[in-house]
C-alpha cells in the first residue's frame, strides 16, 4: 500500500511500504525524505485509554449530596453496587472502582449514622436541635436574674451551672380547653429539663390537712401548661403520676419525687410547697429525663428555692 509523503521542497509523492525507514531521495530536489514508519496506537486496555463508568460516580455523588436522607444514601449503596458489576464485566475499557468504593463506604456509613440518630437522637444531640426549633420562637435567652413573670408577680433564679442555656418561655395566645397557665417556665433545650413556677387557688383549704392539700397540688399539676408542653398533642386524659417519695425539707417545705410519663418519654420532677396562705398555694416544678435526674435535682432544689421563699 503506497504511503503520502510530502518533501521539505513541496514535492508531494507516494513510495511503496518496503521503501519505510530505508534513505530515499526527493527526484526534484535530492533531499532525503522522511520514509519512517507512522507510531502505531497504543492498546485500548492502556489505563489512560480506559472510561470512568458513570455509575461510580453517580454513588459518590449521592452519598455526599444526600447524605443523613437514608434513601439517598441506600441509593449510594446500590447504584456504587451496580458499578462494580459493570466495571467487572468489562474491565479493559471500564474504570471506577474507587469512587464505587468511595460511595459505597460513605452510605453505609451516613445510613448507619442516620438510623442510630433517629433510634437515639440524644446520641449526636440531634433532640436538642429539633427542640430548639420547635421551641425557638417562644424562647428568651436575653435574661438577668432573677427572671420574672409578665406581671412581675413571680421571680425565681436559674441555676448557676448552665445558666447561659436556661430561657424563659412565652405562653402561646391560647392553650388547649383545661390547661391552666404557669406564670413562668423555664426551659433548658441542651438537657431537655424544664422549670415551672405554679399556683393555684383553694378556697376554704384547711393547710393542716396535708393529704387535701397534696391532691390539689398534684391535680393542678397535672392540668398545667408545662405538663402539656411535654406531653402529647391533642392528648385529652391527664397522665398518671406515681409519687415515688414525700419528705419534708429543713425549711419546713414540703417535697415530692414524682414520675409521669410525657411524649413518650420517662420523666421525673421535682416539687416543692408550702402550706397555703389566703386560699391560694404556690409551688414550683423541676422536670428532666428520669435517666437524668439524678444529675440535675441539685440544680432543681438550687432554682426553685428562691420562688418558694419568695412568692
């Protein structure tokens, strides 16, 4: 097969394939031609030469772009499963097992983080967020002790360790039919603990009859707005208390240990009274994770003596 060359003069000629790499001369100007053989391509199966697969980097995308969505991340898994294959079956002109690798590890892994986050959200604080934003809009962190109600009637301190994280929370306009309006609530989103300053009226409540008067406290307890924040919305029955101790504290008040069971949750408060005055009694409330009591009643006893000795 003749082979194209063209001379350093212009002279443009065809010379048989046998003639390749031998010296021959331009017939116009005796100038030797350039008669070497023509590179050959490389193989196909070269690893420049070969093509990325699509899919590889398709799960790499997902697991990264989707991260914490579970479907997104399972997707991942597969679609990075699914390049594998490909790039198995033809492994010569296919690349990608890396960024396959890459998207399969990274949705297992934000799947796995995920899932544990959803079953236990306390894990990665993922509650504290949801609750701050179900609660942002109604707290104040803006504040100087002691706080006070709107009417500043009722005072109370936070406690010291943590005081930064406590906020006072604003009542909504209008609460469900039978809830009763705590003058002031304290929340704590980081610990999910709450404090509640409460009062009720008791006409003709004789204090001497402690037995009277614990049933008023728990009763009103259980209709207040606190115990509707923790609890269930749209619950109608009021949750069942379970007095786990009474004791009477060395500044003569009157303390109760109590479990009740809120938006699916176990918690344990803290209450402290003293004995009515006027046909009215005051009170307030400590509330936390009964898996985190423990830890926090000192923190309780700390913030809800300054409302009990100053109602």
């Amino acid at each position: 097969m003749p082979i194209a060359v063209t001379c350093q003069c212009g002279a443009k000629l065809e010379i048989d394939e046998k003639f390749l790499g031998k010296e021959i001369q331009c017939p116009d100007c005796q100038r030797p031609l350039p008669t070497k053989a023509p590179p050959k391509p490389p193989p196909l199966d070269l690893q420049q030469y070969r093509r990325t697969e699509g899919l590889a980097v398709l799960s790499l995308t997902l697991a990264l772009t989707l991260a914490f969505t579970i479907v997104g991340t399972l997707a991942a898994i597969v679609v990075g499963v699914l390049a594998l294959k490909r790039i198995a079956s033809d492994p010569v002109k296919l690349d990608g097992v890396r960024l396959a690798r890459a998207g399969i590890v990274l949705g297992a892994v934000f799947t796995f983080v995920t899932v544990t986050a959803l079953i236990s959200p306390t894990v990665f604080g993922l509650d504290a967020l949801l609750r701050d934003l179900a609660l942002g809009s109604r707290l104040n962190y803006l504040l100087d002790d002691p706080v006070s109600d709107a009417n500043d009637q009722v005072k109370i301190k936070r406690p010291t360790r943590g005081l930064r994280c406590w906020a006072k929370y604003n009542s909504p306009s209008r609460l469900t039919a039978g809830i009763q309006i705590d003058p002031l609530i304290l929340v704590n989103t980081r610990d999910d603990t709450y404090i509640a300053c409460q009062d009720a009226e008791i006409p003709g409540l004789d204090g001497r009859d402690e037995e009277l008067v614990l049933k008023k406290v728990l009763e009103r307890l259980q209709k207040s707005e606190l115990i509707n924040l923790l609890n269930r919305p749209g619950r109608i029955s009021p949750p069942e208390i379970t007095v786990v101790e009474k004791k009477m504290t060395a500044d003569n008040k009157q303390e109760l240990i109590i479990d009740m069971r809120l938006g699916g949750l176990d918690r344990r408060l803290l209450v402290q009274y003293k004995p009515p005055r006027l046909d009215r009694i005051f009170f307030a409330v400590g509330c936390a994770r009964r898996n985190r009591f423990d830890v926090l009643q000192e923190d309780f006893r700390e913030a809800l003596a300054t409302f009990i000795d100053n109602p």
